[in-house]
C-alpha cells in the first residue's frame, strides 16, 4: 500500500510540475526575473549564471546571491538556490546550485559558467550536473550544456537568447528518456532610465510556447516596482525591488488558477560597490 502511495503521488507530482510550466531542470530562480514575469533573457544582473549565462559577462563585481521560492499550493515544490559570481581579466565566472522538491521528489542541479563581452555582445557557456531523486525509483543524473548571449543593439533595446541542455543527455539506459532542451529568445526596450519593458518566448521541444511579458519602473533611485504575465499557461507576477550600497533585496509573487499564490525572495550581496545593472 506504501509503494503504490508513493507511485501515485509521484506521477502525480510530476503532472502538476508540469502544467505550472516547472520543466525539469529550470534554473531562473531570483525574485526580479519572477516579477517580471520571468521575461529576464535579457538581464545581465548577479542572477544571470542560473538565468541566460550570457549576460554573466557584463558582471563587474565579485557577488554571492541566494533565493527562495514558497508554493504554499503544492506541498513539496518549493525551490532554493545559491549563486557566486566572480569577474576575473577575461571574462566572468560563476557557480551554483538550485534544489526543487522535497525528500518523497527532488531535483539538484549544480551549476558552474564563464562568460566573455566584446563589444556589444556577451556570450556564455555554462555546464550543469542533475540528480533527481524519488522514494522507490533509483537516483538518476545527468551532465549537460546550456548558451546565450544578449546583444545590445542601442542604449535603449537588447535582445537575448539561450538554449538549454543542448547535447539533451539520456537519464536512463533502459529507455529513451532525455532531459528536454529549451530555447528561450527575449527583447528588452528601455525607453528611460526608469522604465524597462521585457518580452519573451520560451519553447521546448514538447509544449507550446509560453508568451512572456514585464514592466520594471525605478521609483526611486533605490526602488523598483515590477509586473508581469505569461500566455499558455496563464500567470500574472507582482514584485518589489531595494538596492542600497552593497545589497539587493527583492521580493514578487506569481498567481495561477492551478496552484493559487507563489512566492520568491532574493538577496545579493556585492563585495565590491558596483552599479546595479538593469538593461
């Protein structure tokens, strides 16, 4: 009676992750990506290694940032993650780990990427490790590869892209079960320094894309208000942004018709005073 309880709730579990768009192995995890809707391929913030590690190269100080995520909805999918981030003659590099779930269902991925600029392009190239784990099923893993790069096209508009496990590596030799890749391209239009505009289609070769959009305004030089929304599934964000000195606090919530409210709280802390970057 045990064993098929935890086959149940793991079939389950997994239809649920899936329908709220949680596919597996997704890294972007920081308060302002989810307040923006997550339309943040275009972001080159102290985030970037879990989120396009192209923007990883316009990185100019030494960071570490942690997040969490609550799903008060769905018992057992909460999310938390670390990121370190390090600049060095050539570039910039970083490490990370991100852990979903709970003991009955987990999914670890740890994270290591180097991205470089030149000119008005920067490009990155980031390697993962994925352990998944469920009770009754025997631990599986895999390596694989992501890309991105953000192009600057003006002051005012950048464009992003990235591609996720590229080589789509095997999780099981008895079948043909692969880690999904993902292609994820954005557009971010600033008309002022106060206000920036992102969108975002994120396709995998399974699901229908999912149309991304999101609004960040500077209130005031240390604080930011961000919206956001997504299109099939549907999902409408909310998030709050402070920066002082040396740390960034933000915090956003996502709503869902399948599983209710969500939350995420990030913090970053700079060793080195830097300017926050918002393209």
């Amino acid at each position: 009676m045990n064993t098929l309880r935890i086959h149940l709730s793991f079939i389950l579990f997994q239809a649920v992750v899936l329908l709220s768009n949680g596919q597996s192995s997704n890294t972007v995890i920081n308060a302002r990506s989810l307040g923006l809707g997550n339309a943040s391929s275009t972001l080159s913030d102290d985030w970037s290694l879990l989120n396009n590690v192209g923007g990883l190269g316009k990185v100019k100080g030494t960071s570490v940032a942690v997040a969490y995520e609550a799903r008060p909805g769905l018992v057992g999918a909460n999310r938390m993650a670390a990121a370190f981030s390090i600049p060095t003659r050539i570039g910039t590099g970083g490490v990370g780990v991100v852990r979903f779930g709970d003991d009955l269902y987990s999914e670890q991925i740890v994270s290591s990427g180097f991205s470089n600029t030149i000119g008005n392009t920067s490009l990155g190239l980031k390697v993962n490790y994925i352990q998944y784990r469920a009770i009754g099923f025997e631990t599986r893993s895999a390596v694989s590869f992501n890309f991105g790069g953000i192009t600057e096209l003006s002051s005012k508009v950048s464009i992003g892209a990235y591609i996720t496990n590229i080589n789509q590596p095997r999780l099981s030799t008895v079948n043909a079960e692969k880690v999904p890749a993902q292609l994820v391209v954005g557009v971010s239009f600033k008309p002022t320094e106060s206000v920036l505009i992102a969108t975002e289609i994120d396709k995998d070769l399974t699901n229908d894309p999912v149309i991304k959009a999101g609004l960040e305004y500077k209130i005031h030089r240390k604080v930011f208000a961000r919206s956001g929304f997504n299109l099939k599934p549907e999902a409408f964000f909310l998030g709050m942004g402070f920066v002082n000195s040396n740390l960034k606090i933000d915090y956003a919530l996502q709503y869902t018709q399948l599983l209710n409210y969500s939350f995420q709280a990030s913090i970053v802390y700079s060793f080195k005073k830097s300017k926050r970057k918002d393209e």
